[in-house]
C-alpha cells in the first residue's frame, strides 16, 4: 500500500472528497434542502420561500443580496416571497447557495497565496461579465450567471486550503515560468486543475451536471460536451473580462483570450472591447455585492 507521501495531490485529492470523515467543508442542511426542493419540478415559490424563511441568517443575507445594486430594483424587497415573486426563483435557489458557500469559506485563512478577497471580488465580477454576455448574446441558461461566476474558481479555494505547501509551489512556479496559465501549471505539477477540483467538489455535493459541467470545462472548451459548451465558453469570456479590467485578482497571470470561443457565441471582437468598458463601470456594485455577501 502506498504511504501519504507517496500519493499524488490528484490520488489525495479523490481521497479527501471521498473520505467522508476528513474535514472538506459540508453544505449546511438547509443547502441540501434548498436544492432537493429547486430540483422538484412541483415545488413552488411558498415551499421553497418556507425552507429559507427557517433560517434567519440566510433570508437576512438574500435580502440584503437582493437588493443590491446587481438585481437593480426601484423598491426594496421585504421579504423572501417577495423577492421570489420579483427575481425570480432561480436567482434566489442561485443567491442562498452562492452566499452559504461564501460563507463556508470566507472566514478560512488564505495563508497570504491569492487574496481571498481579490479572489471572491474576481468571482463576483465573473458573474457580471457573464451576465452582459448573456445579454449581449440573447441567450439564458438554466443556471444563473452570478452562481457561475461564484462557483467557478472555488477549486482554488480547496487547493489553498487544502494543499497550501504544494499550491505555493505551482503559484511561484508560475510566476517563474512567466507565460503559462494557472490551470495549465496546476496540471503539470499536481496533476489536477481547479476547474476539475471545483467539479469533484460539486459533485459531491449533488449540484446538477448544468453548473458542474460546464465549471469542470471553462478552461478546456475543446474537451467539453456539446450540450455545456456555450456555458463553458460563456463563464471563459467573462474570465477574461475580468483579467483584463482587472476587476478582483484571481491568481493567474497570464490571461488568454480565445477569439474562436467568441466567435462561435456570435459576438465580434469590437464588442468585447464595449462589454470591457460596461464592466469597468461595474466596479463599485461588485463591491456592493461582497459586502452584501459578507
Ligand atoms: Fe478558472
Ligand atoms: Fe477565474
């Protein structure tokens, strides 16, 4: 049998998610509840508006979410119905996880590798930059913008956390090598990516394959499966929006942009450069959403 030492961080890596008695974060029972309830084809609004309303915390932090700038309505939202009835209840289902999750990691120490809280504004921004996409581009996906732009760095989380020794070494070794992306280094020295760690993550906690899939692939288009590819391609664009307004830090440096990928949402090159500045105007409502997360 192979000793600790011996293991690779992908091999430590499918033992830690798979080893129910190690201490990768849990969702909290409400979490759980929320998504079995939001898969549930006959659950309606009051059911799901009962599930939140049990827990204090987390309808004061939706509210307080829903009612920031990001969602943009003229009067305030009171109440969890309310919000449900005016956002939408994917965007609710999409608020309370995205924010429980902020909140399972939030506090953890970063040890000084990436800022967390750079990483989290990045990720925020993530969601805008997505959502002028989806604008732009007409389409809408099942899941929301703003829980992709959320979930799709949280692999970087689990590594700092972690595997914070082996994770300092694939960040110097980045900035050394100076022209190689982050994901690309993280396979080359640990053997996994964060973008397939955030999906064992997911997976284990029963997030449907819509969010999974196409988080797992948003740095590896030409692997993706078709029915995830314009997701994928979505959440790869507003990666590089992001990069380039230089919204948050996300701890990778060097930052591609993939003109195919654009080319194939059906936008041109010209209208990234407009989406760059409406997303530099976003600026200060992206730190209006982390506070409100907080
Ligand atoms: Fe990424
Ligand atoms: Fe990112």
């Amino acid at each position: 049998m192979k000793r600790d030492n011996d293991l690779s961080i992908r091999e430590k890596v499918v033992d830690l998610i798979r080893n129910k008695s190690t201490s990768l974060p849990t969702l909290p029972v409400v979490i759980n509840n929320i998504i079995i309830t939001a898969k549930n084809d006959k659950t309606t609004a009051a059911d799901l508006a009962g599930f939140i309303a049990n827990d204090q915390t987390l309808s004061a932090r939706i509210l307080k979410i829903a009612n920031s700038v990001y969602y943009g309505q003229p009067k305030e939202i009171d109440s969890i119905t309310r919000a449900i009835i005016v956002i939408g209840f994917k965007e609710i289902v999409s608020i309370a996880l995205g924010s429980e999750i902020f909140k399972t990691f939030s506090t953890k120490n970063s040890y000084n590798m990436i800022d967390m809280n750079e990483l989290w504004k990045h990720s925020i921004a993530v969601g805008f930059a997505f959502r002028h996409l989806e604008k732009k581009t007409r389409m809408s996906f099942t899941e929301s913008a703003m829980l992709s732009g959320l979930l799709h760095d949280i692999g970087k989380i689990i590594f700092i956390l972690y595997f914070p020794k082996d994770y300092e070494a694939v960040l110097e070794e980045q900035r050394r090598a100076d022209d190689v992306p982050l994901d690309v280094m993280e396979r080359k020295m640990l053997g996994i990516d964060h973008s397939e760690m955030a999906y064992l993550l997911m997976k284990q906690w029963n997030f449907p394959a819509n969010i999974n899939l196409p988080i797992r692939f948003h740095h590896n288009l030409s692997e993706c499966p078709f029915e995830h590819l314009n997701m994928a391609t979505m959440i790869n664009i507003a990666d590089y929006l992001c990069h380039r307004c230089g919204i948050g830090f996300s701890g990778n440096l060097v930052i591609e942009r993939h003109d195919s990928a654009i080319t194939g949402l059906g936008l041109s090159i010209e209208s990234i450069d407009t989406i760059v500045h409406e997303l530099e105007e976003d600026r200060p409502q992206v730190d209006g959403f982390l506070e409100a997360m907080a």
